[in-house]
C-alpha cells in the first residue's frame, strides 16, 4: 500500500535540488525514478529537481519517428543523443541554456493531472513575466508555455502508480534553436519554438530563471522549497 504523507508539514515542505553544471540526461532519468520510487513511500517530501543536460533528445510514448528528421548517427555527430523515455508527448530537445524542471509530486489519491499540467505552465509565464517576458500563454490543444504559435517551453509528464510525477518542463532560455531543426518539436508540424532571450532581445539565462522557476513553482504548488 502507497504510504500517505505522514503530517500536514511534510506535505507543505517540499526539497530543492539544483546540480551544477551539465548533468548527463541517464543520470537525470535514474535519478527522477528513484525520488519517485521515495515519494511513493512516503520516505521524501515533494522535491524540484532544477538542471541543464549536455544536447539530448529525448522521444516521449507518443512520438512518432518520421518526427525525428536526423538519422541517429546524424545526431550523434552533432555531439547529441536520442533517448526513447516514459513519459507523455512527443519528442523534444535538452541542451544547455534550456532550464529542465523535474517536480516529483504527490499528486493524492485523486490526482488531476490536467490540473497539475496548467500549474507547471502557471509557473513558467509568471517566472518569465519577473523578466520582462509578458504576454505568454496556455494552448488548450498543446501543453506548453506559448508565444503565439512559437513554443518557449514544452511539457511532458509521467505520473506513476496514478500518484506521483515525473518528468516535466524544458524552458528554453539561451539555447541554441538550431538543435530543434533535427526534430519536429513536440510533434507539432507548423509551429515553431523560440526562446527567452529571442524574445526579451537580451539574454536571459538559466541562472537568472532557476530562482525565480523556484520561487513560483512555491507559490503555485504552496510548498516551501528547502
């Protein structure tokens, strides 16, 4: 049986974790699974995993592989990897100067994820807004923090057992969109993605966002980050 949270403050204090530097995205993946693996019993309170991966691209359940324009030796040429992963969506693009957002978050015993979506998107426009970033919004048909039909951020989740999340959102804050050109992000075909600091006309970098995605993702999810 899945361990409820043992008290009211453990359910209100939630865990930080920010890794300097590029974090290999195998290590991201292990390490997402086992704090699941934690929340579920109940032993870890929610935590927010915040990093930068060296290139990935990573192709969710739903992708389909005429989305992946680059052969895999193509790819690897470039100096990326592919990675087929457990989560929803299509596929998408990591790399430095995106700021990657882990939650693992007991969603409860009635999980409603399509809230939880709008609530990882809540945070991203509020944290872009503190940089000048105004104007960004939902898309009732694609999840995703959007700039008109450019996506600055894209969405992706796993929520294990019905309960407890992972995976989740890759906020592009000075990467190089060239990388996206491999893929049809998202699977979206027609649409493009944009970044931060394309927008703000200045850059805006992942740095400058970690605190401010921490400080929000607090105020939304009312948990207090230690």
């Amino acid at each position: 049986m899945v361990a409820e949270p043992r008290t009211l403050e453990a359910r209100r204090t939630g865990r930080l974790l920010h890794p300097d530097g590029l974090v290999p995205y195998s290590d991201g993946y292990e390490l997402m699974h086992q704090l699941a693996d934690r929340r579920l019993l109940g032993e870890i309170p929610d935590t927010l995993i915040l990093l930068e991966h060296p290139p990935v691209y990573t192709a969710g359940r739903r992708s389909n592989p005429a989305h992946i324009l680059w052969t895999e030796e193509a790819i690897r040429a470039a100096g990326a990897e592919l990675h087929w992963v457990d989560r929803g969506g299509s596929v998408t693009f990591h790399g430095p100067g995106q700021l990657v957002g882990y939650p693992i978050v007991d969603l409860g015993v009635r999980p409603d994820v399509i809230r939880y979506l709008q609530r990882l998107e809540d945070v991203v426009i509020a944290a872009s807004a503190d940089v000048g970033v105004e104007g960004l919004t939902h898309d009732p048909d694609a999840t995703g923090v959007w700039a008109g039909d450019r996506k600055v951020c894209a969405i992706g989740v796993r929520v294990k057992r019905a309960r407890v999340t992972l995976h989740g959102f890759a906020l592009n804050c000075t990467t190089d969109l060239s990388w996206f050109d491999a893929i049809v992000p998202c699977g979206l075909a027609g649409r493009s993605v944009t970044s931060l600091s394309e927008l703000a006309g200045r850059d805006v970098t992942v740095a400058e966002m970690a605190p401010l995605v921490a400080h929000h993702f607090e105020r939304v999810f009312g948990r207090s980050l230690e």
